[in-house]
C-alpha cells in the first residue's frame, strides 16, 4: 500500500526513525515541508496525484494546516498524527476547542491522538479518534552506563503559558530538594545528560497525558517519578513501584525521593525494569507498527461535516 506522507522539515521531535521503520510496512513517500509551504499547502502540493495514494498521513503542526481544512477534506484516506490534542481541553491554550471545530470540518478524517483520555473524549464528539501514546527514538536516546552525578533533574520547557502546572511544580520542588531545571540541544546533548540524572521528575500537570520526555528517560535509566494522570499509567501497562514511582503532590514526590535514598538497590531494579518496559514498549519501532496497522484498516466511513454548537464553543471559553 502507497502512503503519501507530509511532514515538516526540521521537526522537533524528529520521526525520521519512525518513518524508516513504517516504510518496513508500507511504501512511503516522505515530502518534508518548512514552514512557508506548511502555509500555502494547497498550493504547495497542487501538482501531486493523490490518486496514487491509498492513504495520506498528515503530520504537520496544527496552528499551519487548520485554516487548510477544505483541502484537505479532498485528500483520499487521510489520517492526522497528532501530539497536541491535549490543548483541545487546556483552558490555558490558545486552540481550547479548536481541534474539535478543526475536525468536524473533515468528516472522512481519521486521526490518531497520543493521550487516551483526549482519544475517548474526541470519540464521544463523534470522530474517528485513536490512541497511540508518544515514544522515543531509538537512535538518538538510549541507555549509557555513565556516572550519575546529576541527582535530581529535569530536561525541558517550562515557560509556556501551557506548563503552567509544570512550572509551578517544578519551582516549589526546588526549594526543597536540589532539583536542577536543564535544557539542552535534542540529539547526543539531550541523551548526554539523561544519562547523567538519576531521578528525573516528570512533571506533566494539567495535561492528561505522557508527553515523551517520560519514556526517553526510563529508556536511558533513570528512575522516572511521574505525576499521575488519571487512568492513562494503566493503559500504557505501567505500574507504580516497579516501572515507576507516580506522586500527586509535592509531599509525596519528597517521599518518594527519601525512600529511594535510602534503599539505593530497590531504586536501581526500579530505574532496569523502567528501562526494559521502555525498550519493549515505547519505542519508534513498536510506534510503526501500530501506525501502519492503523494506516491499513478500512478509512472510516464517510460522514456529514460538524461544526461546534454556539452553546459548546460557550463551554470551551468558560472552562466548563
């Protein structure tokens, strides 16, 4: 089966791996976009037969493909890969119900969402919606057995307005233990310093899903202390104490974080079985085959386009 691909060039994460090993399934036309032509796609992509296709599989940034949704409802089989559905939700983000209007506009769409409370939420909306939860790439992100001298860390953003929760967290934790708030360049940097953490905090509040940092540190192993998020730890199969350690308050992490001290060996199985569930689990290779099994399921049947009631865009601005 042929796939048309769209993606963007310079992609933060990069899926590169994901798609070499999706084209181990499927044949893969891969055309990597940058951001002008992400804006004037329908131009961009006027001169392609679609008609070669079997499926097409949307992975570009929601903020340049929204106002393209005419175009896009023309496009044969299409499936959407989509990592920020979770603002849908947020009544931080700026796109609150946007993703819901986005996809009512594209009654043949089928979309694939990484958090499976956002998947059943989007569902009861009435769209073709499933679930496939971030991973890592193998390439770039695995273990090194390198001294720890980082204790405590955490790798990533915490300035937008959407890790609000992060943010707060993050900051009062630093005031009790000696927490250290990085940022580094993705690729060897990135990996170089996980490695060097012992105990990285995952602090995902708010935002009813893993996002990827989670399972790129269980894979080079550290110990991941998670913030809990409602259900989503069972349906990925991860379970507290032997994965993981999962907290839903700052006393509690700080619990955690003594206990761990002082039984180093008990935290050392927990950091090994984190890390081989990660590697069996989570990574691009096990993502490209659910992906490819989702591209070749049967399109959804067509439906009648949607838009968002006046009384539900009402509940998305008011955070109801």
């Amino acid at each position: 089966m042929r796939v048309l691909v769209l993606t963007a060039r310079q992609r933060l994460p990069d899926l590169s791996s994901l798609y070499r090993s999706l084209g181990q399934w499927l044949e893969l036309d891969v055309r990597r976009l940058d951001k002008e032509q992400q804006r004037r796609l329908p131009g961009e992509l006027a001169s392609i037969d679609f008609s070669a296709y079997a499926r097409v599989l949307l992975d570009l940034p929601f903020r340049h493909v929204r106002q393209h949704w005419r175009f896009l409802r023309q496009l044969p089989g299409l499936l959407i890969y989509e990592e920020d559905a979770c603002q849908n939700y947020l009544a931080s983000s700026r796109w609150r119900g946007a993703f819901s209007q986005f996809y009512g506009r594209l009654p043949d769409a089928r979309v694939v969402v990484t958090g499976a409370r956002i998947s059943e939420q989007l569902r009861g909306e009435g769209f073709d919606v499933h679930w496939m939860a971030k991973g890592y790439d193998p390439e770039q992100v695995y273990f090194e057995p390198n001294p720890r001298d980082i204790e405590l860390g955490f790798i990533g953003r915490i300035a937008s307005k959407v890790y609000a929760g992060r943010h707060e967290l993050l900051l009062a934790l630093s005031r009790r233990e000696p927490l250290q708030i990085l940022r580094t360049e993705p690729g060897a940097p990135y990996r170089e310093m996980l490695n060097r953490i012992r105990y990285f905090v995952s602090a995902d509040v708010g935002l009813g899903e893993y996002m990827a940092k989670n399972f790129e540190a269980m894979a080079c192993g550290c110990v991941l202390l998670a913030w809990r998020q409602g259900g989503e730890e069972e349906r990925l199969g991860l379970q507290h104490g032997r994965h993981l350690l999962l907290y839903s308050s700052l006393d509690e992490l700080c619990t955690h974080l003594a206990l761990l001290r002082g039984d180093p060996a008990r935290a050392r199985e927990i950091a090994e079985q984190g890390r081989l569930w990660a590697e069996s689990q989570r990574s691009y290779v096990h993502l490209a085959e659910r992906l490819a099994h989702l591209l070749m399921e049967p399109p959804p049947l067509r439906r009648e386009s949607t838009s968002l009631s006046w009384p539900q865009r009402l509940r998305y601005w008011l955070g109801r």
